[in-house]
C-alpha cells in the first residue's frame, strides 16, 4: 500500500515554464483557386523555396523546401508539374532517395500508378541490401537499397529534392544498376547549375532523361 502523505523533500523548483503556442499558419493568398498557367505555377513554387546560409555547415547555401510543402497551392503545383514532366517517359517504378526524395517521389507513384522504393542512409533498411559510399558537397556518405526491391526489367525513374554536384544522384543509379534495373529518367524540383550536378549524373546514367523544375 502506498504510503500517505509527503514521504520524500519537496521540490522548491517552480514549473516549467509553459512555451507559447505555435501561432497558426496565415491563410495562403490564392489558395482557394487553382493557378491556370506553368508560368504561374513555377513562379508561386521558386517564391517560395527559402534559402538558409551556413546549413548544414559553414559555406553552404541550402535551398529549403518545406515553405513549398506547406503551402497547399505551390505543393499541389509541384506534384502535378513534375508529373507532367516526366508522364511521357518509359518507366514502371519510383525510387525515391532519403529524405525528401520519399515526399516527391511517393506523390509521383500515387498520381502516376507506379511502385516506389525507398534509397535509404545507411543501417536503415532491414533487409539484405546493395551499398553505396559517395562524396556530397560537404562530407562523405552512403546510400542503400534492398537487393530485391529491384529486378532485371525495371525501368526506374529517380527522384529526389535537389541536384547539387550529383553525388547523390550518381549513387543512386548506381544502385540501380546493381539491383539488374535500369534508370530511364531522373527528376528534380531544384538544381544548382554551378556544382555541375547534371555532368556526374550523366556519366553514370548516359541513358537516362533528367529533368528539374526550377534552376538557380
């Protein structure tokens, strides 16, 4: 039976204390409508990327998406631009790269009627898997991929949320390739002309299209 009364010292910190509540996400000028032109489209998606200098290391510019997602107008606008841009391609599967890659690729499969797998970091996937170790602009790194989420007839299409110097990319198709399967097209929303991202994924995926929605 638990004991009545104070049977231990009595705390003389004060609560903690309470932070205040997030504030509500302000209503998205235009949001009630569909905007009717590419034109339109692309210009509310690049208004809203946010650039964060010094992340996630000193030197590097990263260009920030998620004021993208929240928005249900420009999200909306990505799904279905990049959709359009790659609906003509031949391929039967979405492999998304971790971590943004899952969000775009996965409403691509959804809205296009494909499978999608994941390319994860490292230690992540239970299974038995191919491994891949590349260099990033700013470090090393390494991706994988399950052994059997591929097979030899795959046509695969590639997508993730930025292509910088291509490393990422690059690993990717090489994981691919090691599952038997081929990569018909790669797709970004961003890419970062200057860090020759596009010239790495070539040299390993010659074959493949590549496409992104927004250049800087």
């Amino acid at each position: 039976m638990r004991p009545q009364g104070h049977n231990h010292p009595v705390s003389d910190q004060r609560p903690a204390a309470v932070p205040p509540p997030i504030p509500p996400i302000p209503p998205v000028p235009g949001a009630d409508r569909w905007l009717d032109t590419d034109v339109e489209r692309l210009e509310r998606i690049r208004s809203l990327v946010r650039d964060i200098p010094d992340f996630p290391k000193p030197g590097i510019l990263f260009r920030d998406i998620t004021t993208v997602l929240r928005d249900p107008v420009a999200w909306r606008a990505t799904v279905d631009q990049l959709c359009d841009a790659v609906d003509a391609w031949d391929f039967d599967m979405v492999v998304g790269i971790e971590s943004r890659g899952f969000i775009l690729g996965s409403a691509i499969a959804y809205q296009l009627g494909v499978g999608f797998v994941p390319v994860r970091k490292r230690g992540k996937l239970p299974g038995p898997v191919h491994s891949v170790e590349y260099a990033l602009e700013y470090g090393l790194d390494s991706l994988e991929i399950h052994r059997d989420a591929l097979t030899a007839g795959h046509r695969v299409l590639v997508v993730d949320d930025l292509l910088a110097t291509g490393g990422t990319a690059a690993a990717t198709a090489r994981l691919v390739a090691e599952c038997g399967a081929q990569v018909a097209g790669i797709a970004f929303l961003v890419e970062l002309e200057a860090l020759g991202g596009r010239a790495a994924v070539t040299a390993v995926a010659p074959q493949a299209e590549l496409t992104a929605l927004l250049a800087y």
